[in-house]
C-alpha cells in the first residue's frame, strides 16, 4: 500500500512539474522572451516536408527490392533445384555401385567437392533438419534435401 501511494505521489508531482514548465514557456513566449520566428518555423515545415519525400522514396526503394529479390530467389529456387537433382543422382549412383546408402563420412568423400546450398552459401552436410542451412541428409528417404526454410 505504502509502495502504491508512493508511486501516486510521484506521478503527481511529475505532472505538476510538467504543467509549470509548460505554463512558464506559453507565459514566455506571450510576453516575447522566447521568440520563435516565421523563418524558424518555415524552415521546420522544410524540413518536415523533405523527411516526407525521403520516407517516399525509401518506400519505393523497399518496394524495387522486394521485386528484386522475388526474381533472384525464383532463380535461386532453379539452381537448388539442380544441385538437388545432381546430389540425388550421386546417391542413387553410390547405392547401385555399393549396394547400399552410405554413411555421412562416406557420402561427404563421394560428393568431394560438396556443392553449396545457394540461399544460406553453405555446402555442410546434416543428419537432422534444423534449418541451419547447407543440405540435409535422410537415409530413411533415401534422399538429400536443402536443410532451410525460405519464406515466401
């Protein structure tokens, strides 16, 4: 209850402090001792309407470069498509050779180089998907698939 009051009090006398500074300006500004002049306030209406037109254009640079990216992750989108295409063929190719689906240390050594996932730049192999980029490897499937997920 005590903490309550305290607090109450405390607003209060913030809110008086705010009322008397704001009396003491408007009373200073009537008699003509803080003097804002015609030039001031037009060049903060310049200002304003430049800040206007600045928030215009970052508007229509954020709209272009969503366009943008929409048409690189079409592309991108493309060539993982492909790099799947051939990391699948290459397991399929082991397991015909080897009568079996390889383990991780052998499937990196196979694909030596591994090529990149293209939306993360990452070419590291992973058991689980966890979404930390690069491919994922699942040997129930019998299939490697890209180990992100890309927001549309």
């Amino acid at each position: 209850m005590a903490k309550r009051r305290f607090f109450l009090s405390f607003i209060l006398i913030i809110f008086i402090i705010l009322i008397v500074c704001a009396g003491t300006f408007f009373a200073l500004y009537k008699v003509g001792v803080v003097n804002i002049s015609e030039e001031t306030i037009n060049e903060f209406h310049t200002k304003r309407t430049n800040i206007s037109a600045l928030k215009e254009n970052v508007g229509k640079l954020e709209k272009e470069a969503k366009r943008n990216w929409e048409f690189r992750r079409g592309e991108k989108e493309e060539i993982n498509l492909h790099t799947l295409y051939y990391l699948n063929t290459r397991l399929a190719l082991y397991k015909i050779e080897k009568g079996r689906l390889p383990d991780l240390i052998e499937l990196m050594l196979y694909l030596d180089p591994i090529p990149r996932e293209i939306f993360s730049g990452d070419n590291s192999i992973h058991l689980s998907k966890n979404n930390f980029g690069g491919w994922y490897y699942n040997r129930d499937d019998e299939k490697i698939e890209a180990n992100i997920e890309v927001s549309k």
